[in-house]
C-alpha cells in the first residue's frame, strides 16, 4: 500500500498536536465550566470524551448519506432502538434469553457496519431488551490530551443588557452580571492507539482511517463558538507497523516527538512560541512515520 498511515491492517501509534487561544477547550460542568487542568502541575486537559465527541460529530459531516457512516452515540437519538433495530436486521426476537454468541456477533456485525463510531470507538451494548449483544472492543484508543505547559484559566465577568425575569426590570434593573472562563493559550498534546486486530474484527477498512485523519484536521472548523475561542490542529504524526502485532513499544515511538519552548522567560503565546522535532533517524525495522500536518 502506498499510504502506510492509511493501512488498517498493520498498527498505528499517532501524536495528536493541537492549540486554543482565548478559549475554553473543555470546560469543566462540576467547576463552573472552568476549563480543565491538572490539580498539581496547573497544565490543561481535555477529556478523550470530548475528542471523540469532535471526531464523531465531524464523521458525519464529512461522509453525508453513505450508509457505513452513520453515527451510533449521536445526540438528539436514543440507544436502545439502534440497537433493536439490530435485532430486527439479523432475525433475532428482543427478550430471547437464548441468543448463541455467533448470532450476537451476527447482530454486532450489523452495527458497525451501519455505525463507524462503533468500529472505531466501539461501544457497550448490553442495554434494555438487548441484553445479549454485550460490547464492541474498539480499535482507536484516544488518550487524554494535556498541554505542554501550565495554564491559567481566566474568569472574565461579563454583563447582558436584558434581564431574565420581568419582574427584575420591574425593579428597575437594567444589566445582568455572568462570567465566562477561558485559556489565554494552550498548546496540547494527545495520542492515539490503532489495534489492528481489532480493526479486523469490527470492520475497519482504508476509508475509515482516511477519514479520521481528516476529521483531526478539520474538526475544529466544524466546532466553532465563541467560549472555545480559536483552536487548531498543529500537528499529526502516525507511526505506522509492518503489521499488526508491531515493531517496536508505542511509547518508543511517541516519545520521538517533542515539543519545547525555547524562551521561558515569558509565557506561551502562540503556537510560534515553540519548536516541534521529530527524532525520526533510526526508526525501527518495520515502522513508517508519517507526517499528516508538520
């Protein structure tokens, strides 16, 4: 294959790079949407959850009507008729207690071949009347992203020139006070694991990991709101096997990326603020490294 990146038979290790400026990349619902950071080292964070949440929500827009990319944890649609419908699909009765593994998998096999987050991300499905399906182990692990460097988040008071309740107008209120939390700049880092093997079994093929790394590059075009302020990809590397076992310790690999900011005297900035190297001389028998967005 002349993409090795795009190989879904072989495994993939990647180094996910991307940045917020005046922005809110993953606020905290239990803090007061304060965004996300590490208690001891004052870094920021951005939970898997949301990454996957981005990556699903751009799937869909990237594959419009083709029916291997529907979504299956998509909002506004309930789980458990998806998963009845797989039932219905594959001849099964809902309630059956007697459902064989093979015609679980048979049901299984139907969802991610409707559901590409499903053969991705995979999912459990042990819910309601669908009790016997059990879960997808999915291929494409997404860690938590974490910024290079400590940041400090930012609580801007903010005023509304209408108020909420007439009553409060009545009174002769003219303003009401809010607050809006944000990351002056954040240059994050994440990785992503591709099992093969696991590939295999639910179905993932070449379009599937060429649309994922588009989504990576697009997705924050397509997530766009004032809180979140700028945030943007700034770097993908994917260091690809000769095949699915591996060549060589993930962690040997990702490690080859690095990221540092030549001048500490001031605080981080912009993304220009810092150097990315890629220690690619030497690279294991059998690994391909692949730069996405350098």
């Amino acid at each position: 294959m002349n993409a090795p990146h795009l190989d879904p038979t072989v495994r993939h290790d990647i180094v996910f790079l991307f940045d917020v400026t005046d922005g809110n990349p993953n606020g905290d619902p239990d803090a007061g949407n304060r965004p996300r950071t590490d208690d001891e080292s004052g870094q920021g964070l951005v939970t898997d959850v949301a990454l996957k949440r981005k990556i699903r929500d751009t799937l869909a827009l990237a594959a419009p009507g083709e029916p291997r990319y529907g979504i299956f944890v998509e909002a506004g649609h309930a789980l458990n008729p998806r998963l009845e419908a797989s039932y219905t699909a594959t001849g099964l009765t809902l309630g059956d207690k007697k459902i064989t593994e093979d015609k679980a998998a048979q049901a299984r096999a139907w969802l991610c071949d409707r559901y590409v987050d499903l053969r991705l991300f995979g999912g459990v499905l042990s819910v309601g009347n669908t009790g016997r399906l059990g879960q997808i182990r999915g291929p494409l692990q997404v860690g938590m992203a974490r910024s290079i460097d400590p940041v400090l988040p930012t609580d801007h008071t903010i005023t509304r020139v209408t108020q909420t309740k007439q009553a409060d107008i009545d009174k002769g209120e003219t303003t009401e006070i809010g607050s809006k939390w944000t990351v002056p700049y954040g240059l994050y880092r994440t990785e992503l694991y591709y099992s093969a093997t696991r590939g295999s079994q639910t179905g993932v093929d070449t379009r599937d990991l060429e649309l994922l790394h588009r989504c990576l590059e697009m997705m924050f075009d397509h997530d766009r709101s004032a809180t979140r302020g700028r945030l943007a990809p700034r770097g993908l590397y994917v260091f690809s096997h000769s095949d699915a076992f591996g060549a060589a310790p993930a962690h040997r690999l990702l490690e080859r990326v690095h990221v540092t900011r030549p001048d500490t005297t001031t605080p981080a900035r912009a993304f220009t603020d810092y150097t990315v190297s890629i220690d690619d001389d030497g690279l294991p028998t059998g690994v391909t490294l692949t730069k996405l967005i350098a």
